[in-house]
C-alpha cells in the first residue's frame, strides 16, 4: 500500500520554484530518505507534506487524504521531529509527552501511559524529572523523536535527526530508528550520507526542486557507476547541474 | 480538550518565569505603595484626585494589566523562534484552539493581579465591601484587551520586536492615555479625543466606577472595552490563522 504519493507537487517563492512537479510514492513501512544539497528542496516538500504550507500547485495524498483538502486529517495522521530543539523548554521531559500526547486526542490516563512507555523505549529515567532546556543535545533529540512517536503516527517525518551530535549519540539514535523499521512509514533528510545509505529502505536525490534519481543505495550505486555511495551522490547531482 | 491541554502547557511556561512573577504581582503593588505615599506627604486638598486610593487602586490594576501584553506577546513570539512552533504547527490544534490556549492561563493570572492589588489597597485606606469583587470583574474585559494585543503584536514580530512593542511602548501609550498618572482632559484637544477613542481610559473608568459602587456608571465605559476586547481576539485569531497558512 502507499503511504505517501504526490502528483506533480509544486511550491512556488515569487519568482523561485522550490519544489518542481514531484512525483513520489513511497510505500508503507518503509523508511525513504531524502537527499540534496542546501536548496534542494527537501524542506520544503517535508513542509508541504506535513501541511506546513501549503502547495501552489498539486497534491500529495497520506494515507489516501489530500494534504490540500484533508490538511486536519493528515495531521491526525502524521508527526514530526524538527531538524532543531524542538521540546518545551520549561516543561519536563514527562511533561513535554504527556502535553503532545494529549495535544493528539489521548485522556490524561492514556497520555500518562504513553509516556512512560516511551520514557522506557528510549532509556529517559535518569532525565525524566529534569526540564527539557537543561538536557544535552542527544537527550533533547531523542526526547524529540519521542514526542513524535508518543502519537503512534503513521508516518513520521525525522528532518536531520543526527545533526551536532556526537558520534556515540548518532549511533544511539540509529539504533531507535532501526527500530521503527517496518512498523511505521519514515520519511527522512539528511546531510549525512552514509546515515541514509545505513538506515534507508530507498534513497530519494533531489537538486533545485527536481527528484533526479532515487532507488535502493546499491540501485544508485549501479545508476552511477561508482562504489561508493557518496561518489553516486556527487554524480548524479553533478550531472544534473551541468 | 485541546485548547485546555495547550493552555495548561503555557501556564506552566510562564508561572515558572520569575520575571513574569516581579511583573505581574510585585511591579503594581510597588506602584500603589510608593504613590500612595507620596499622596500621604501631600496636606489633604493638594494632592490630585486621582491619586486618591479609591481612584489609585483601580487604576494602577489596570496599568498593571498592561504587562500580560508583554506575557502573552513574548510567549507566543519566543515559541516561534524554536523548531517546536513547527511542532504544534503540524499537530492537529487549530488557529482558534492556539489564541485561547494562550490566552485562558492570563485569565487567573489577571484576576489574581487584581486582587492582589485590592487587598494592598485595603491596607492603605480603601474600603472593604463587595465593591471590590466587582471591581476585580470588571478588569476582565481589558485583561482579554491587553493579551490580545500582545498576542496580535507576537504573531507579527520577533522576540526582541515585542520586547520594545508591548513592554515599553504600549505600557507607556497606556500610562499616557488611561487618566491614571494625569487627567488627559487637563490636556484637551486631540490628545483627550484619542484617550477618548482608545480602551484604556473607558478600562479605568469601569474599575473606579466599580469600586465607587456606582453600577449605573460601570456599563458605558465597559461596553467600549468589551467592544475591544471582542474585536481584538478575533484579529489575533485571524492574524495567527494567516500566519499559519503562511509558514
């Protein structure tokens, strides 16, 4: 089944076309990453798909609801964890799941419940009483992808989940990923190439609002004749620059 | 459900705020204790009559209202500036369910403002009577005009924007324009008929008509501040839905 498929989705700055008729399916349970130089696109098409703004032309159906027509229904559906802190700062670590859990429809029990659930699937109990503003910055990421789980979304965005982390954070929070494999739909960006050769299912590449190519690592290594996967990168970008 | 999880979410944000504390109970009371003294050092007859406590008190809980500007406006504007606004933004909360989540934990911090400051005022002369609960009611209305601008003027601007904006300059605009500090009709002309078309001095006038036990008198005035006050929620309810579709 698909989880996401835009048709021909468009954004438009003024003169500037972010994203260029997209046409992407990605399947359920499986984990598609999104790749790019700065300026690419990715953002904006995660913002579009996540109904952050809206598209200038096209659609993109989750789940089978229009992002344009179903935007509330989408959102039921989906959650996201930001590229930056994005936690409550004043608020605890429980605190900030339970809040989000109920933000999402779950009585004060449920949110309770779902909590501690998550506070054990991510190892938080030494953190769990402490403000999210004094957290380092591996707890205040994984406390993040915590809060996009507590909703059990159906697909969930990760938008650079690994960025400033320490080697050992990264690897943790590889782990998590890995983890969600299969059990829900993830869409992720990233700098890091080898993060997304390691954990993808398939790899999107996309330069100046266009998908050039996109396939299973080992499909795009063959694309572009390389070995590795960052030379595979490089020239597919390249030769759509030239 | 939602508006009140949200809601509970931003309490929480500003009672853990010292500065909000200083602000909003320890800045008014501060005011009412050293101008009633002053008022004290003046021979009776002297002093003006609106620095009378039973014109004082309603007064400076008024002013003292004009801080939840700066509350509502810097807690909207400093959510803005993290990646978790992105966060409720894709969650299901809607653009209404966000201004009255933001507005509804100022409420009890607006009626707790104004008690506060009564119950000082009873201490320097101003007399107990049922009077003063519906002074504290009455305060309502422009508690909802104060955050509603704040949350207007954070929805538009960044953080340090709203610092200027609500904290110094509104703040300012509602000492000038409010006969708190002076009788703005002692100084006429244009500068009475703006005072005039503006919430704040309707806002003091409903408070001392209030306290005076004068009901009759409470209505004219507080329709204009309801008026605003109902006008300006729905601004910051559109504003931030425009804002939204905008991100």
């Amino acid at each position: 089944m698909e989880a996401i498929k835009t048709k021909a989705l468009t954004k438009k700055y003024k003169e500037t076309t972010a994203v260029k008729a997209l046409d992407l399916t990605v399947h359920k349970g499986e984990l598609y990453a999104l790749l790019g130089v700065n300026g690419a696109g990715k953002s904006t098409t995660i913002k579009m798909l996540s109904c952050l703004t809206q598209p200038t032309s096209g659609d993109a159906e989750l789940m089978g609801h229009s992002i344009v027509s179903e935007a509330s229904m989408v959102k039921a559906l989906i959650n996201v964890s930001p590229q930056e802190t994005a936690v409550a700062a004043k608020l605890s670590v429980r605190e900030n799941l339970e809040f989000i859990a109920e933000i999402y429809g779950s009585s004060k029990k449920e949110a309770k419940e779902k909590a501690q659930s998550m506070i054990e699937k991510f190892n938080m109990h030494e953190i769990v009483r402490s403000r999210a503003a004094v957290l380092s910055g591996g707890w205040q990421r994984r406390l993040s992808i915590a809060m996009a789980l507590i909703t059990e979304p159906e697909i969930l965005f990760l938008d650079e989940p690994t960025l400033g982390l320490d080697v050992l954070a990264r690897r943790e929070l590889w782990r998590l990923i890995e983890n969600l494999k299969g059990k829900i739909t993830i869409i992720l960006t990233t700098h890091y190439l080898e993060e997304a050769e390691s954990l993808s299912d398939r790899i999107g590449i996309m330069s100046r609002g266009v998908l050039l190519a996109e396939g299973t690592a080992a499909e795009l290594k063959a694309k572009a004749g390389t070995d590795s996967f960052e030379e595979a990168f490089i020239r597919i970008t390249e030769e759509a620059v030239q | 459900m939602r508006t009140l999880t949200f809601a509970s979410r931003n309490t929480k944000e500003i009672t853990r705020d010292i500065l909000t504390l200083i602000f909003g109970i320890v800045f008014p009371i501060v005011l009412l204790l050293l101008l009633s003294a002053i008022n004290k050092g003046i021979p009776e007859g002297y002093g003006p009559e609106i620095f009378a406590i039973s014109k004082l008190a309603p007064g400076i809980t008024v002013f003292g209202l004009s801080f939840l500007s700066l509350f509502s406006s810097m807690l909207i504007a400093k959510d803005k500036t993290t990646s978790f606004v992105l966060r409720l933004f894709t969650s299901p909360l809607k653009p209404a369910e966000f201004i009255l989540g933001y507005t509804l934990p100022l409420i009890p911090m607006a009626l707790i403002q104004t008690a506060i400051c009564y119950l000082c005022a009873l201490f320097l002369g101003l007399p107990f009577g049922i009077n003063l609960l519906v002074a504290v009611i009455v305060n309502l209305p422009i508690a909802v005009v104060f955050i509603s601008l704040g949350l207007l003027f954070g929805s538009i601007l960044n953080e340090k924007a709203v610092g200027g904006i609500c904290g110094a300059l509104l703040t300012n605009l509602t000492g000038w324009f409010s006969n708190v500090w002076f009788d703005t009709a002692l100084v006429g002309g244009a500068f009475k008929t703006v005072a005039d078309i503006l919430p704040f001095s309707h806002a003091v006038g409903a408070a001392r008509a209030a306290v005076a036990g004068d009901y009759a008198a409470i209505f004219p005035d507080l329709w204009w501040v309801i008026g605003y006050a109902v006008l300006l929620l729905a601004a910051a309810v559109t504003v931030f839905a425009v804002k939204l579709k905008k991100n």
